[in-house]
C-alpha cells in the first residue's frame, strides 16, 4: 500500500493480482491532478498491465476541470495498456460535472459489468 504524505490530497494504492485500485481522498485539482497521473502512469506502465484499474471516489471532496482532465488522460493511457478503467462510488458533485461535461457515459461506461455496479453505489448529488 502507498500513501503520498500531503494531508489534503492522498492516493492509498493497493493491488491484488492484475487489479489495480486507486482510492482518491481530498481535493481532485490543478494542484493534486499531477500526482494522481504520475502515479497511475506508473502502475500502468507495468508489465505486464494491470488488468483494471479502479479509482475509488467516496472520499474525492472536490474535482476542478483540471481533475477532470486527468480522469480524462488516465482513461486514455487504461486504453492504450488493455487495461479496463472503473470509476467507483463517485460523489454527487462529481457525477453532475461528468452529465454536465457530456463525459458520463465515456468515464463510466454502462456496459460494464462492474461499472453497472459502481452506478448502483453511486452516491446522488448533495443538495445545496
């Protein structure tokens, strides 16, 4: 298991055979999004690639369109490896800015089996 040591921003990093799971806690922005990319270019770049990597949300407080865009590349680099991309328990704001984006169904794709899952543990939008 790896910890990064800032306090506001954590990456907890576990894997179990091929599956490769990233749990994200504090803010996901301009400031943190270059950890979150370093460290999944890293376990990706193994050989061989992980299978699936899982980037758990439930304790994600924040995402900013730079946090965004590292969803964004992260997915991309899962493509070019083989390896399936999983986006769990996603907080209600983080839900909204994927409808909003237009980028839900590319991020989460329904077709999945453990996607379809994640959708059903997902939380709804807080209201203000």
């Amino acid at each position: 298991m790896t910890t990064l040591p800032d306090e506001s921003f954590r990456l907890t990093v576990t894997t179990s055979g091929r599956e490769l799971r990233i749990a994200l806690t504090g803010d996901l922005d301009y400031d943190t999004a270059d950890a979150l990319m370093r460290t999944a270019r890293e376990r990706l770049a193994a050989r061989p690639a992980p299978g699936a990597l899982h980037l758990d949300c439930e304790r994600l407080t924040f995402c900013d369109s730079m946090g965004l865009a590292t969803l964004l590349m992260i997915h991309r680099v899962c493509a070019g490896t083989g390896t399936t991309f999983h986006l769990h328990d996603r907080p209600g704001f983080l839900e909204q800015l994927l409808r909003q984006t237009g980028t839900l169904d590319y991020l989460a794709c329904p077709d999945h089996a453990a996607d379809q899952d994640a959708e059903m543990h997902t939380r709804p939008p807080q209201q203000p």
